[in-house]
C-alpha cells in the first residue's frame, strides 16, 4: 500500500472504544492526524482522551472531541475541531453506533429514535458537515458502517438493522452525489467483533445466545462465518485502503469483513416476478401464483 496517507487529517465517530478506536490507530500509524471522537461518559479523562494519550505515546497526533454526532451543531463542531488543529480536512470515518435490544413490539420510540439518530441521522450530519470541506480540499474518503438487509435475521435487533440499512443506502447516494468531486464513500461493515456493543447485545439475548451463535454458523457456512467475535483491529485494514490514492476509483461500494474474509455486498435486488395475462388479477389467480411466486427456487424443482 502506498504511502500517500501520512499529513491527512482524519475524523473517527465513536473511537473511544472498539472498531473506532482501532481507525484511529490504525490511521495514526500511518502518519494521518485524528480526531478522537466519542461522548464523554462522566470520568475526569473521556475514552476519546485515552486514546488520543495512546496515539500520542506512540508518536503520532491526535486530539480529542467529545460532542454527539446525532446532534447536527455537534458534528459540525467536530468537523471545526479537525479544521482548527490541523487546518484541513481529508478522511472522515462514520463510525458511531449504540445498540438497543428489544423486540419491536416491546421497543420504546425513545430506544428506536435513539438508534437511528445515532446511525442513520449521525452518519448523515458527518456526511453534511464534512462534504464541502472535502470539496475545497480536492477530494477525500468517507467510510460508514453500515449493514444490508438479509434473510438472517438478529432477534430482538430490528431497530440496529434497519438504521444500519439505512446507512447503507445514505451511503450509495452520497457516493454518487460525490464523485464527481474527488470524494470516495464507501461501507465497510463489520461481522461480529469483540466490542462492548456486541457483547451488550449477546448478553440480551440470555439462554438464547448459544442456540444462536450455533444457527449463525450452521447458515452461513458456506462463507467460513466464524463463532467467535473477531478482534475490532480486523476491521480498519480495509477502510484504510479505501482512503488511499490508489482507491479513489472505488465509490459507492458495500463491504462486510469477518475476521480476515472481505465480502463484496451488491445493492442490486433479483426479483422473480408473474404477470396477469391481462394486467388485472383476480383472487383466484393471486392465490395460485403468489405461492409460487415467493417459494424456494430450489425447493420448487424437487
């Protein structure tokens, strides 16, 4: 990889801990200038602190921001910070995420607002406060976590998987939109890693959480999904990558890592479809059609 990266400025959401915390470093070692940002939970030095002494013990730059990206003056603050320490603007990584376990029909709007303001609303006031920066700058890299809807199903995590779908699309558009400018954006969205959010989220599922770990392996086989959470240090590679000169070119682009297996996610939907011979269906033709229609293909041949 080349070494193009050294004297960039980058912002990192939620890496006081985790998968955030391991960007930053992962950036700091390349010679990249971070802002550390995460919420201040009530100790006299916040996460975001402690990993900007261990980047700088190390001997690179960092410094710390501890405002809410939810809050769309707080990202801009954020986005400031890395302007007037730094005077620029090159990387931002949208990474912040809180989890809120509960089936939907015992959710509270406030677990489910709270969710999306964090990942959908968050990812986009990063993407809104840290556009034209990037733009007057000559280009940049954004990466977002995201995710994509499958058949494989977390119980008690709908309000997390749809906010994480909604980043996902949030991400093809600004990819789109941004292109023309210099600008990458791209989702690099992590298995099961070893942060205190996943673990928050095993220990809601109580006795259940074996019997599911043992039916995520059991379905996806087939792609070597691994049993147990994988260091978050396994995540950045990719996104650092992403950030480099070499891979400007690559824009609008899903990606899910699990330990060291990078799947490329297309956005692009297969439908199989039935029309009414004359373009009105009736009862009787819906109930014959619409069972074939969403059965198994491949159950469907036996």
């Amino acid at each position: 990889m080349s070494d193009d990266l050294a004297g960039k400025v980058a912002v990192v959401t939620g890496a006081g801990r985790g998968v955030g915390r391991a960007y930053a470093h992962a950036l700091a070692e390349r010679g990249v200038r971070v802002v550390v940002n995460d919420l201040n939970d009530g100790a006299d030095a916040s996460p975001a602190d402690h990993v900007v002494s261990e980047i700088e013990e190390r001997g690179g730059y960092g410094v710390a921001n501890c405002d809410d990206i939810s809050d769309y003056e707080g990202a801009g603050r954020m986005v400031s910070a890395a302007l007037q320490a730094f005077g620029r603007l090159d990387i931002v990584v949208a990474n912040a995420g809180i989890i809120r376990p509960a089936l939907l029909r015992n959710s509270s709007p406030e677990d489910w607002n709270a969710t999306f303001a964090v990942h959908a609303t968050g990812t986009f006031n990063c993407i809104r406060q840290s556009a034209q920066h990037l733009i007057d700058g000559g280009g940049g890299t954004i990466i977002t976590t995201g995710d994509v809807t499958t058949d494989l199903l977390f119980p008690m995590n709908g309000a997390y998987r749809a906010a994480k779908a909604a980043v996902a699309v949030t991400t093809l558009y600004a990819a789109d939109e941004l292109r023309d400018y210099n600008i990458n954006v791209n989702s690099v969205m992590p298995g099961a890693t070893a942060t205190r959010m996943v673990q928050t989220y095993m220990n809601s599922l109580g006795a259940r959480a074996d019997a599911f770990t043992s039916d995520v392996v059991r379905r996806r086989d087939k792609i070597a999904q691994e049993a147990d959470p994988a260091a978050p240090e396994t995540v950045p590679p990719l996104g650092i990558f992403l950030c480099t000169s070499q891979a400007r070119w690559i824009t609008g682009k899903l990606f899910q890592v699990n330990a060291g297996q990078i799947r490329y996610v297309t956005s692009t939907t297969q439908a199989r479809f039935v029309r009414a011979d004359d373009g009105l269906w009736t009862a009787d033709a819906l109930a014959e059609q619409i069972p074939r229609l969403i059965a198994d293909p491949d159950r469907a041949k036996v």
